[in-house]
C-alpha cells in the first residue's frame, strides 16, 4: 500500500501544486523510487478530444471513440501488463465540478469490488483544478494499484487513470508522474 500512497503524491505533485488534500491513509510516504527519464516518452495529442499527452515510446495505442477512450498499454508485463487510459466525458453544465469529482469518487468506491481508496486530493492540471486518488482493488487474487486524475475543462471530464499490479507501481511511479505531468489541453 506504501507503493499506492508514494505514487499518487509523485503523481499529483507533478500535475501541478496540490491545492488540498485529503489522505484517508497513514502510511508513509518518504520511499524512494526508481528514476525514468522524460525523453522516453513520445507525445500523443488529439485535436478532437483537445488534449495531449506523452506515453512510452514502446507503448501501443489504441483509439475507442465510441467510448471517447485512448489507451495506452506497455508491450508486457506481469499478470497485469501496466496501462493507462485517458476517458473524455461530456459533463452537464448545470453540474458543479466537484460534485462531478464526489460522483466519480463515490462510483470507483462502489463498481470495484473490495476497492480501498487510500488518497483523495485536489490538484492542478495544465492551470485546472481537479481531482487525483489512489485506489487498491483486489481483482482476480492479484492486487491492482489505480492513480487517477480526473479535471473537467470546457464541459468536458478528462479521467487519466494509470493501472498497474499493486506490487509495480512505487516501482512505475517515475513514469506515472512523467505521463501525468505532460497532460495538457489543446
């Protein structure tokens, strides 16, 4: 869970500063992390989601536009090859944004099964205020590590959700934060 806790914080902090925070975990969190190099990675950007975002040069891509999704998946892994996903959703415009935030918190709580979340804080993404958390969820007797960051710009909700067997992501924390902070709208 230490590996969880460490790499929501690397990854929010690399977002942009933390404007407040709420920690639903005491672990602690000064654990050293493998460094990764930001000239790995190659930028992918979409005119018509009005975002970009840089991936791992190895990495596959692939396009879901029905379901307004661009994944992003490593060329292996473990049980769990790491991945992450980028989701754009149209948000009404009567609804706040942190009420789109505790809705998006409240459903990850209740669709994962056994889903701990360990961290909930508020962050800046590319000048927006948004929302990052750290889920642990145990799927299929393995352990599966979720940071996710959600910010709504121009009506629309970005979810960039890394995932990773539990075990891997203080390990991949690096480079979680390297793809997160390259976020930026277009």
């Amino acid at each position: 869970m230490r590996a969880l806790t460490l790499g929501l914080i690397v990854a929010l902090a690399a977002c942009g500063n933390a404007t407040s925070s709420t920690s639903t975990s005491a672990e602690p969190t000064g654990t050293t992390t493998a460094t990764f190099d930001p000239a790995d990675l190659v930028l992918y950007e979409s005119a018509a989601y009005g975002f970009a975002i840089a991936h791992p040069v190895d990495w596959t891509v692939s396009e879901v536009t029905v379901e307004n999704l661009i994944g992003f998946t490593a060329p292996s892994g473990g049980l769990l090859t790491p991945n992450f996903n980028v989701t754009i959703n149209e948000v009404p415009t009567e609804l706040v944004p942190i009420a789109y935030y505790e809705g998006e918190i409240e459903r990850v709580s209740t669709s994962l099964e056994n889903a701990e979340i360990l961290e909930v804080a508020d962050v800046n993404v590319d000048g927006v205020i948004g929302r990052g958390l750290t889920v642990i969820t145990r799927q299929a007797d393995m352990d599966i590590g979720i940071s996710r960051i959600i910010v709504i710009n121009e009506g629309r909700a970005y979810e960039l959700s890394f995932f990773a067997e539990a075990a891997d992501l203080q390990r991949l924390s690096s480079m979680v934060t390297a793809i997160f902070q390259s976020f930026q709208f277009i």
